[in-house]
C-alpha cells in the first residue's frame, strides 16, 4: 500500500503566483491527515474534489494564518455545511486549542453558541519528542520562525513512510537529521535572492544539499523571486494539485 502526498495548496502567505496557502494532504492506508491548513484551504480542498469530512486530523507546524488559519473555516464548515460526524483531532504547538478559539471568534463572531455534534479534539505538541496518533508518529524538531508562532520542523511516520518538512522557518543545523532518510523532504524555500530572515533561502538549500539524505525533496511556500528562479534549480517544486506517490 502506498502513501500519496497532495499539495492542495503549496504558496506562501501572500498569494504569490496566485498560489493557494500551505495545505498538504497525506493518504496512508490508515489514515487522511492535513499538514498545515492555512486560510484558503477549504477552497484548495474543493478545487481537487477532497470532502472536507475525510480529514481526519490536521497538523499544524506552527500559528500563522497562512499554516492554521482555514481551522475555523473548516469547523464551521464542520458544523453548517459538511455535517461532519466523524471526530477530528486538530494537532499543533502549545496552545493551539486557545488560538483556534480566539481566532474562530475574531472570523466568526456569535458563533461560539454552535457546539460541534463530532468528537473534536486537540493534542499540544511540546518541543523536542515524539507523539504518537493513531498510526501516526510525530517527531517535533525545532524551527527558527517567528518565535510567537511556537514555530516546529516534524517527521511525520505513517505507512512505514517517513515524511519530513521544515515548516517555515530559516536553514538550522537540526535539517540534515530531520532529512535523514526520509521518503520525502518537504522545504519550505521563500527566497531566492535577497534572504529573507526567518525563511529558508535557496542558497542555503543549494549549499547544504550533501546533508540532505532523503530520497526525494520538494520545495514549496515560494515567493516570487524563488517562483521565477524555480524552472532553473535541480530540485522539484510543488504546485497546487500536485500529488506524490511514495
Ligand atoms: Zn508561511
Ligand atoms: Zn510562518
């Protein structure tokens, strides 16, 4: 049985090359998961024909809009339109069941009187460990981000794949050991000339690449020197709707 990755939406958080917010759709045999789920996600769900009732659970990598802003589009959607029944874990940084709620409520006022009739839960990642979901193993390696986002790069076991991204987040030493091995290497990757703090630029990809060891790396989250740089480079680039088979 095979693992496919789906970039419902692979741009960073500015719509650079008209690209839909960071939603990354995993389908292992034991489970349909969501890596981030940044505000246009349920539009990024829809355009691929992906009902919004068959994710299971979302992992969010760290608290910006463009990487967990489409929750509380996604748990109204839950409770008006979608009827969901089926239980969703929602699985991020520290705190992340309190941002959900405070952001729900600036989107949606009034409408913290509706309550979810499926089992909604939330699981807080600490830093540094290994969390275990149903079948999935979650590894949290550190991110250097925006550091009120609780920013983490994770290695995502399922399937008896290993699949690794950095979240956002600039070039750090942990990266080769959370390449190590993996059947897929997501990079965020935003710039391309001029760096950009807090992101991963190409030249630091491009100059550590012998210390990547996965199988397969992909970039993504690109802004727009990187989008027109991106036919150039060796290595892969996402788009929406792209799908890897792993
Ligand atoms: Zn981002
Ligand atoms: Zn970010």
């Amino acid at each position: 049985m095979s693992v496919t990755v789906t970039f419902a939406g692979s741009g960073d958080a500015f719509g650079s090359g008209g690209r839909l917010n960071t939603c990354i759709v995993v389908d292992a045999p034991e489970m349909r998961f969501a890596v981030d789920f940044g505000a246009s996600s349920l539009v990024a769900l829809n355009r691929l024909g992906i009902d919004h009732n068959t994710i299971e659970a979302i992992v969010v990598t760290h608290l910006h809009g463009d990487h967990a802003g489409g929750i509380p589009f996604m748990l109204l959607d839950a409770m008006l339109g979608a009827r969901r029944q089926s239980a969703l874990t929602i699985i991020g940084p520290p705190g992340i069941e309190r941002w959900v709620e405070q952001a729900t409520a600036a989107l949606f006022p009034g409408s913290h009187m509706m309550k979810p009739r499926f089992a909604l839960e939330f699981v807080e990642l600490s830093n540094t460990s290994t969390h275990h979901h149903d079948q999935l193993a979650i590894e949290v390696m550190p991110a250097i981000h925006t550091p009120e986002t609780l920013p983490t790069s994770v290695r995502l076991g399922i399937g008896g794949k290993i699949i690794s991204y950095t979240g956002d987040g600039e070039w750090n030493p942990h990266m080769p050991a959370l390449a190590q091995g993996a059947d897929l290497l997501i990079m965020e990757c935003y710039a391309f000339g001029k760096p950009v703090k807090y992101h991963l630029n190409y030249p630091d990809i491009a100059a550590n690449r012998e210390a990547l060891n996965a199988k397969r790396i992909v970039l993504t989250h690109m802004g727009p020197d990187m989008l027109a740089a991106a036919r150039d480079i060796p290595e892969a680039t996402a788009f929406d709707g792209m799908v890897i088979t792993l």
